[in-house]
C-alpha cells in the first residue's frame, strides 16, 4: 500500500505544481508573449517576408566600350532573364561605380572595347562583373545571369564557326556532354527553403527558454519558491517540482511545436517530403531537451530581464553552431563544436532538415535522436540538483526570518 500511497501523493505534488505554474503563465503578460504571441506571429513574418524564394530583377548598370552587335546581344540576353534588370548605361566605369557605391544598381558589367575583335580573331574575349557582396542573393542572380549568357553565346559562336553540315552536328558541337541540372532538396534554389526549417527550431528553443527565464525571475522576485518547500519534503520532491513544471511546458508547446513544423512549411509551400509520424518522434526529444535546458538556463537569471539579454545575445551564433545552415560542420572548429553540443538546437536543426527537406527517417537520424535524449536527461538532472538548491536557500531564508521574528517578539 506505502507504493500507491507514494505514488498518488507523487501525482498530487506534479499536478498542484503543474496548476500553480499555469496560472502563473497565463497571469505573466511577458511569459505569455513568448510561449503564444511570438511562436504563432514571428514565423508567420519571417516565411512571409522570404516567400518569394529567389531575388528577382537585381538592377544592373552596364558600361559598353565596344558598341558592337555582340556586346548589344550579351545585353539584351541579360535584360530579358528573369533574375536581372539592365538599369542604365554608364560612359564609363567610375560612373557605373558611383551608382553602385549609392546602391541604385548591385551589379555592374563592363565590355571592353576590344570584345568584338578578339571575338573576330577567335580569341577569347572577357567580361568583367562587379558586384555588390553585401546582399549575397543580388551577388549570385548578376553573376549567374552573366555566366549562363556568355555561356550560351560562347556556344552559338562555336557553332557558327565550326562549318557543320547538319543541325545534330552544331548540336553535338556546342554541347558534346548532355546533362541535366537538378537541384535535390531544394528545387526552386529558393532562400526561404533554406533558411526556415532551421529558424522554425531556434524560435521554438529560444522562446521557451526566454519564458521560462521570465516565469522563474518573477518567481525569485517574489520569493514564490516558498510555496514549494511543503512539497521538497522528501528527496524526490525535485523530481515532482522539475516534472510538474515541464509539464506546464510540455502541454503548452506540444500545440506549439506542431502549428510550427507541420502548419508553417505547408502553409508557405516550403519543401516538405519527410513523414509526419518520424518528424513527431523526434521533436518529443527535442522538446523536452529545451524544456529542461530552459529550466537550467533560467536558475543563471535573477531578474527576469536578464535572459531577453542572454538568448538574444546568443542567437545568432547558435544559427552558425548548427552546420547545417550557413557554415558547414567541417568547417567548424573543433571547440566551437563541442560548444555547439551544449545546445539542444544543434542536433535539433541538423535532424529536422534531413527529415523534413530531405526525406530521411527516424533511423538515418539515429545519432541525433539518442543524443537529444542523452541531453534531455543530463538537463533534466541538473534541473533537479539546481531546484533542490534553491529549496535549501528558501528553506534557510525562512528560518532565519522565523528566529528574526522570534527575537523580536522575546523583545517586546
């Protein structure tokens, strides 16, 4: 009987935890900003705003020193892709520089004035592209639209030139090889694929963490651990304090992280071709390993505005840490790495992008999978030790209060 006892009482503590940390959520404007307001808003503008995918009609300035029928065709080839717009016609480079310097144009191709004879001469002739690397999109739309024309017109002058007898001839001539170019993955080569999968995870850590950090330093503002000290009575009351806690989190974001990673990607038509029952399976780590890590994060915060300063500050970098997005993981250092193995997102990015816009299953994902649960367990523990700490302060603090109003009363 002493079993079930312990066990209903254990369910007891978790639930009045669980209700006491709900209203507390619900009461806290700030908490209920980051665990409703911005997961729902926040990925609603950012896929918005890259919707688009691709930079279209960069605008471009062109500086023609050969004035020939050639250098008149590379122009019109490019002004009709989709991806550049021929803004003007500079006299010389130093204006077409000025405009670039004022961002009016982010692009500038320049014809040299012997294009067209050392074309006639069979000789290869050159094109120089200058670009804006500020806006790396606007960089590869000038570059690519020039290489693709000059490629295509490279082949037509070879054709022209090599006296074939029949069309399979000049075909053969200018492209001997056949290929197809086929982006995996990512067909469109659009921003927004590329990007969001790994923001979509970063919103869900980063935001629970800052809320969590927001409902714990209003705690310790108001000394509310006091009200737990009934329930530590017993070792394993950290247990029920951790688990009735995440479970407040668990119940809130479990909606949260669904509407994020199967509403949003549908709802933008980014690339989705993982199973839905393989992307739930891992997420169930995930989530709990940024509950628990929330909790650790949140015993570092005394006032509730320091953690807005610490998560914001480290945002960025952790979009790098992951490498999978902008940096690849050989690249990265091997401190850098073992630093990106504190965060839950790291391995939460890299699993979700080979499931979600690779097509991969819960096996090819195994090492990140086992190692979010060692995570979420290693977190949860320290969780524990940290809560049992902040018992003991509290438990201190309140019998040095008792023998303060103990004294007091002996002396009036």
């Amino acid at each position: 009987m002493s079993i079930f006892h312990n066990l209903k009482e254990a369910i007891q503590d978790c639930c009045f935890i669980w209700w006491d940390e709900m209203k507390q959520v619900v009461k806290d404007e700030g908490v209920l900003i980051f665990f409703i307001l911005v997961p729902l808003l926040y990925p609603l503008l950012y896929s918005w705003i890259y919707n688009n995918e691709v930079v279209r009609e960069v605008p471009v300035v062109v500086v023609d020193d050969s004035h020939s029928s050639l250098s008149r065709q590379f122009i019109r080839q490019c002004d009709a892709s989709p991806d550049v717009e021929i803004l003007a016609h500079a006299a010389d480079l130093d204006e077409a520089k000025s405009l670039l310097s004022r961002q009016v144009a982010r692009g500038i191709y320049y014809i040299p004035s012997d294009f067209d004879a050392h074309i006639n001469r069979m000789e290869q002739a050159t094109i120089s592209v200058y670009c804006d690397m500020s806006l790396m999109l606007a960089y590869k739309a000038v570059f690519q639209t020039a290489q693709t024309v000059t490629m295509q017109m490279g082949a037509e002058i070879q054709t022209k030139l090599g006296q074939h007898y029949t069309a399979r001839e000049e075909q053969i001539a200018a492209r001997p090889l056949q290929f197809e170019e086929v982006p995996i993955f990512n067909p469109t080569g659009g921003y927004g694929s590329f990007i969001i999968p790994a923001v979509l995870m970063l919103i869900i850590q980063q935001t629970l963490v800052l809320g969590i950090g927001l409902s714990a330093g209003t705690a310790r503002e108001r000394n509310r651990y006091r009200n737990l000290i009934p329930i530590s009575r017993h070792y394993n009351g950290m247990f029920r304090i951790v688990g009735g806690k995440a479970l407040c989190y668990f119940m809130v974001y479990a909606i949260m992280t669904a509407y994020l990673v199967l509403i949003i990607p549908r709802l933008f038509n980014f690339t989705v071709i993982g199973h839905w029952q393989d992307l739930l399976l891992f997420l169930l780590p995930y989530l709990l390993d940024c509950i628990f890590f929330g909790m650790v994060v949140s015993c570092m915060v005394r006032y509730r505005e320091n953690v807005m300063l610490l998560m914001v500050f480290v945002t960025v970098p952790l979009m790098f840490l992951t490498g999978a997005v902008s940096w690849p993981q050989s690249s990265i250092s091997g401190f850098w790495q073992a630093v990106s193995w504190l965060f839950p997102s790291t391995f939460g990015v890299r699993g979700y992008i080979r499931i979600n816009e690779m097509g991969g299953t819960l096996a090819d994902v195994l090492l990140e999978y086992q190692i979010l649960w060692i995570q979420a367990l290693i977190y949860f523990i320290i969780a524990c030790l940290v809560y049992r700490y902040q018992i003991y302060l509290a438990r201190k603090d309140a019998r040095e209060r008792l023998a303060e109003m103990k004294t007091t009363s002996n002396n009036l």
